[in-house]
C-alpha cells in the first residue's frame, strides 16, 4: 500500500517535505524540443552546444529538473531536447539567459526546422 512514509523515498524534486515535493511535482513543465539540421551538422552542434557552456548553464538553473539532449537512432538531422522546469515562471526565466541567447545564435549557424511541444506533468 503506498503512504506517505513509503512515498518520499520516490520524491526526486527538492523540498521541505514530501507533501511540499508533491505540490511542486504538479505546476511542472515539460518541453520536447525537436532540431533538425542542416545535412550532417547533428553532432557539430551538439558540440558547439557543450563546447559553449549552454547544456551545462541550463542544467545548472534553479528551476530545471531536466535538460538533456538525444539523438533519435532512426532520423538524420534530428536532435532531441527534453527539458523538464519546475513550473511556468523557472521556464520563462530560461529564455532571458545569456546561454539561451547563446543558443539561438548557434540554432541560426545549425538549425533548419525546431519543434516545441509543451506540456504540463500531470499528478499521479
């Protein structure tokens, strides 16, 4: 039977309690991000997205809880990106970083197509 005592041990959000885990577990957003790019420049720009700190800045945010970036084993030119905020407000501040700002140049230099699908992480 699940409990509360049971339950905390499967929290992975940051909080004063399980309860406060749960609460924030319910404004979080999630954003699948498909690249595609110009022919043959997937790994170059995942390159040039870890040479210039972007990944490791956005990780490095107070509100993220994921940011992570796959490339699809059957689809050329396709970079993944999910990314995973705490809530509405972590994920607009992103956007007003200077590693975003970095990003969108980059995408100018890569980026042929982006993708957003936005959703909010439903309670259990």
């Amino acid at each position: 039977m699940w409990t509360r005592e049971f339950g905390k041990y499967f929290a992975v959000i940051k909080a004063e309690s399980y309860a406060r885990a749960i609460e924030k577990m319910q404004h979080q957003i999630l954003l699948c991000v498909r690249y595609t790019t110009q022919p043959g420049q997937v790994n170059t720009f995942l390159a040039a997205l870890n040479e210039q700190g972007i990944i490791q800045a956005s990780k490095a945010e107070p509100g993220n809880a994921k940011y992570e970036y796959s490339i699809p084993v059957e689809a050329e030119n396709a970079l993944l990106l999910l990314e995973i905020w705490v809530d509405a407000e972590a994920q607009a501040a992103h956007v007003n970083t200077a590693h975003y700002q970095k990003l969108q140049a980059l995408k100018k230099a890569y980026v042929t197509d982006v993708a957003i699908e936005k959703y909010q992480i439903a309670p259990f």
